[in-house]
C-alpha cells in the first residue's frame, strides 16, 4: 500500500481513490510521460518528462544541465501519471465526465551516481519502451551513461484516484431522449515510419 | 506571442522552444487534459484537471469543496498539457527520444462568479468534449451553474516545447543493422459504448 497522509486523504468523492500498490504500479508502467511539479524562487513549476519504474522506484532523466534536473535533485517533488481511458456522455452537460487512471505521488528525487547502477536503469527504461529491442542496439557508450543525470524517487506517500463506467445520470433524465454512453480513449500506436537510413525489407520490432 | 520570461527561457534544446500563441492554441484545445501544479503548506502538488480555452483565457473546473479548486484560486499555478506523438528509435538507446508537444503556462487563477458568463463558458466546454451536443441534452439548471466552481487563467507567461521527426542517429551509428524510425503515438476514440438506458437505434454523436 501506498502511505496515506493528511495530503492524499480524499477529501471528495473519496470511491475515487485507492492506495493499492499493484495498482499504482500498473499506472506508471503504462504511463509514456509523466508531469513532475517543483518549487522555484518564482513559483510553483511542472514539466513533462519521462519516467520508468524499477522495483519501488521511480526514475527520470536528463541532462546535467537541464533545469528540471537542478530543480529536482534533493529537492521535493510531486509526480502525475494520468491515464485518459474515456469520455463519459450523459443525458446532461453537468454528469458528464471522463474515465481515467491516475496516480500522483510526493518526495524527495535523489541523484544516481553510480555507473553499474546507472547503467543497469537506463537498461531498464529501453526494456519498458520495447521490449527486446535492447540487445540489437549499438552498445551504450561509458560517455552516454555519464552524460545523462539519473534521478530516484521512492515510491511511498501518494494515491491513485480512477473513474471507469457508464454516465451517472440522475433521476429525472434517465429517459431524456439523446445517447448517453462511453466514448473510449486509447494512447495507440500507428503504423513505423522508418528513417531514411533503414534498408528496405528490414524488420521492424513493434512495440 | 506568449511573455518570456526569465523563468521560460530555455536552458537546453532551444531549438525546441516557440513562443507562438497560435501553436500553444493548438496543443491547449487538442489536449484532453492538463496538469495543474500549485505550492502547499506541504510542498509542490500536481493534479490532472480538464481544462478548456475561451480567447485568451484557460478554464478549469470543480466543486466547490476541492483541495485543488481551493489551493488554485488566487494563488500562483503552472500549468502543463503535453501530447505524445510517437516513439523515436534510434540506433542507439541514448538516441532514443519521443516526440511531443507541449505547453506550460505560469500565471494566477481567478474564480468566475457572475452567473451568464459561467453559464457561457461551460457551454464552451460541451462544444470542446462534443461539438454540436450541447442542444441535444437536458438543458443546464441554474443550481448546477451555482454548484460549479469555474476557475480562469489568462494565457500571458508560458511557452510551448516539441520534437517532431525521425531520430539523430549520430556519425557512426547509421549503418548499425537494426531498424530506426518513428512510432506514431496518439490518443483516439474506440466505439462507443451505449449505456443501459439508450434505446436500440438510436444514433450516436461521434466526436
């Protein structure tokens, strides 16, 4: 279970909202990017970036010189992956609504150094993006593994919040004559475009 | 054009960064929802909200009684919608990249309380989910305008960041036998799915 605190107690619409693990864990493995929010001298801030779970942790990348890097390192962090799964079409404006999973997570981000280690969690993000693809590539590079800041943030206080079903209309416009129902939504993939340096015939490893 | 501001300055990958309102104005009214970050007694927090655009302003939504709705209004917010166009696979995994657009905006937002004008812009709000339903549902009632709590945030501060296209693969690696390319990613509309109290025949209002 996620730890429940004052910050992810629901303070509305509390069926909402789950502190399961296996559930946070699914969120985040079928998540592509993230939004981490942070606090500057000028305000609140949030970034789309990627992320990739390992275990109890949540890791992400970038540039040593990057500003969400400087920003997150030891400092607090606040991390959404939200999943849109539907719109929800009732008999009124006011009941509708949309279907999703998400998950919002607090604490602290902490810079990985240690190359093995590093090298073994970047393995780990290009296995989530296509599994199997990994071993056809050219070979990391010891620059690239030190070129790239690694950042940690252990899974521990946060919550998944997911709406999933039917329109909730009320008493009274049940029989309101216009279509009611769930349009789903899917993040999916299209058909590869390969670059202009594949040569013709060669197999693409769909993820 | 939107402000730059020291805090929207790019630090890396410049060539990323526009500014153009009429490219933040696309990403905005395409994106299903966006994440809203805003400072607690706690620290950062970010939330997955809807959100949808009237002219300059940026709208969101909720009860009356929500942490979010609560720590938004009047206060500094950033706001982030991102879209996820594809997955770029390089020859190597340090090139492996996503593309993507997306928008951060910086400013305070202001509740709406006059009556008409929250009546207006929520109607902007069915006509974005499903253009051309609004005439056919029950119609809006006034304690559901009241019930609503309608926050607004000019677009002013922010920028707009995006990768398109195939990989950069660097010299060297361009004749590593594996393929490369791009995997379009979006997010779209399955069939929907009627609830229990749509009569048989009746059509739906694709989105």
């Amino acid at each position: 279970m996620l730890s429940q605190t004052p910050r992810t107690a629901p303070k509305t619409k509390s069926d909402r909202v789950s502190f399961d693990r296996d559930e946070a864990y699914a969120i985040l493995d079928e998540g592509k990017i993230c939004h981490v929010a942070f606090t500057t001298e000028a305000g609140p801030m949030v970034m789309p970036t990627i992320h990739w779970r390992v275990g109890d942790r949540l890791y992400f990348h970038g540039s040593h010189g990057s500003r969400m890097g400087k920003a997150m390192a030891g400092g607090d962090i606040c991390v959404s992956v939200t999943l849109v799964d539907g719109l929800v079409m009732a008999r009124s404006a006011f009941h509708h609504s949309m279907n999703f999973r998400s998950i919002v997570l607090m604490g602290q981000a902490e810079e990985v150094t240690d190359f093995d280690e590093k090298s073994r969690i970047f393995d780990a993000l290009m296995d989530k993006l296509v599994p199997g693809r990994r071993e056809y590539l050219r070979p990391m590079k010891d620059k690239e593994v030190n070129a790239t800041k690694l950042l940690a943030l252990t899974i521990a206080e946060g919550s998944v919040k997911s709406r999933q079903g039917p329109p909730g209309d009320v008493e009274g416009d049940e029989s309101w004559p216009v279509w009611a129902g769930v349009l789903p939504y899917a993040l999916t993939a299209g058909e590869p475009i390969a670059d202009d340096l594949v040569p013709p015939g060669m197999v693409t490893a769909k993820p």
